[in-house]
C-alpha cells in the first residue's frame, strides 16, 4: 500500500466529530499527460543543410533520416520531427529557433498539441 493511500486511511480510522462514520477519500484519477509535437515548417530561405544538422544535433536523428524527414516537410509543408511532454516540446522548439536565428535562418518549429489528448 502506497504511503498516500495508508495515510488517507489511518485519517479516515481516526476520525474525531465522535459520529462513528469513517470517511475514505478517493484519490483524483490521474490521465495521461497531453502530448506535443515538435512541427518543423518548410519555407524558401533555410537551407536543407541547416535543417538535416538541427534534426541531428536536437532530435538525435541519424542523417538519412533526417535527410527523410526534410525531403517530407519540404514536400509537404510541414513534419511532427518528435512528440514529447508539453514541456520538453516547447523547450527543444525553443532551443532549435534560438540555434536557427544564431545562424540567421527563418526556419519555424512549434510545439503543438496532439489531436484526441486531455489538458
């Protein structure tokens, strides 16, 4: 038994208005955390080059993957490069417009939420 769940009940047996009910608190049900994808978009100015090294250095991508994924957002117009916690999609789309302005290249990343996630 958890800790939570012991203490939650030891409070619940001492119970002190003298009535004799005993009262045993429902822990909230916790859902999964809604995710975000890092979302890379294609535009006329960010070299492929540039954009096959950002997947390699922040997304661990080898380079004919990232080579791939490059081809498809500029095929496309836009590619989900990783799917994360709220918080480390925000950090590493960030981090990659930071690294991208370094080298004075427009290119747009966001951290944007799944379809069908809770909040």
């Amino acid at each position: 038994m958890s800790w939570l769940a012991n203490n939650r009940i030891e409070d619940a047996r001492h119970d002190d208005d003298g009535d004799g009910d005993v009262v045993i608190e429902r822990a909230p049900k916790v859902g999964r955390a809604r995710r975000y994808g890092v979302v890379f978009y294609n535009d006329d100015y960010t070299t492929k080059w540039f954009v096959v090294h950002v997947l390699e250095q922040f997304f661990h991508m080898n380079e004919t993957t990232a080579s791939e994924f490059m081809m498809a957002v500029h095929r496309q117009g836009k590619g989900v490069a990783g799917v994360y916690t709220r918080d480390i999609a925000e950090t590493k789309a960030a981090a990659v417009t930071e690294y991208a302005r370094e080298f004075e290249m427009p290119l747009k990343v966001t951290a944007e939420p799944e379809d069908g996630g809770d909040d």
